[in-house]
C-alpha cells in the first residue's frame, strides 16, 4: 500500500487505481493525501451473475498475460459477445496458447470471492457516493462500452479520463 500511495501521490499528474481502494478506510486515506489526491470512483457496475459467467470462460496468456474470454452473453440488456469464438483455435496473439486460472475454475472460490467483495469492497462504493464522487456506469456492450465511460467522465469533469485522479472500485 505505501508503494501505491508514494506513486500515486506525485505531483506530476493523474493516475487510475484499479482494483484499490477496497475497503472505505482505504478510500478516507486516498482522498485524503496531500498531493494529488483520489477526486472521483468509477464504479463499473456489472450484476453478479454476468461476473459469474464471464469469470466462466476468463483465459489467459501465460506469455504475455493478455487477457481473453471465450463465454457470451446476450440477455437482461447485456451484450457481451465473447472475445474468442466457439471452434477458434485458443491461442493468444503472440502465439501462446490460453490457460484458465485456476482459481477461475472452482466454484466456491468464485462465490468466495464475490461475497469478500460484497462485504469489503461494495462499502467503498457507498463511501464514494456519499461524497459525490462516484461515477456509476453499467458496461452492456462490455469492452465496447469503454468510449461511452470516457465520454460520461469527460462530461462530468469536462476532462478526459487520462487527466483525472480516478480510482476504480
């Protein structure tokens, strides 16, 4: 954390936390630094069950680490085609072929994992809220959707993305 917080607290600029801060007692530390603190949350809200099984076809390079999935979802408003197609061969652009994690594959440990996030991460959202600094957005078209986040930060901030202090929840 002292890394994150010596990095990210430079006076040359903005910077985006993914995945930090996690619990609201992180997010008070962040708004508060002196130089450069955290100005607004962006918070992609995706429902459970879409995490669920996106989290279902998650692959990944062990070459270069890209990330690839290979589950689509076309219902409730969603659609998220996959990224790789049913009979495409499962091989990253470098040539590597894709593994799934594997703490992807069982399934207590994907729900373990969403109900730590419930009750440790989701206060981080109300804390940014409560303050007027959360930046709701629902990503139905999934990775294609990343324009319509930058537009809806632009419009608020009347800046782009890469020039706010902007901590991903």
């Amino acid at each position: 954390i002292s890394t994150i917080c010596e990095k990210a607290a430079t006076p040359h600029g903005s910077y985006i936390l993914d995945g930090y801060p996690r619990t609201a007692g992180q997010a008070l530390d962040c708004i508060s630094w002196k130089t450069n603190p955290v100005t607004a949350a962006v918070f992609v809200d995706v429902p459970s069950w879409v995490v669920q099984r996106k989290i279902s076809g998650r692959l990944v390079c062990p070459g270069c680490g890209k990330g690839w999935n290979n589950v689509g979802i076309d219902e409730a408003g969603f659609d998220m085609p996959p990224l790789l197609h049913e009979g495409q061969d499962e091989r990253c652009s470098c040539g590597t072929g894709l593994v799934r994690r594997g703490d992807d594959q069982d399934e207590q440990v994907v729900q373990a994992r969403l109900r730590n996030y419930e009750e440790k991460t989701a206060p981080v959202i109300d804390f940014f809220e409560e303050r007027d600094m959360l930046i709701r957005f629902t990503p139905y078209k999934g990775i294609q959707d990343a324009p319509n986040l930058e537009a809806l930060v632009w419009k608020r901030y009347k800046s782009p993305v890469l020039t706010g202090n902007l901590s991903p929840v």
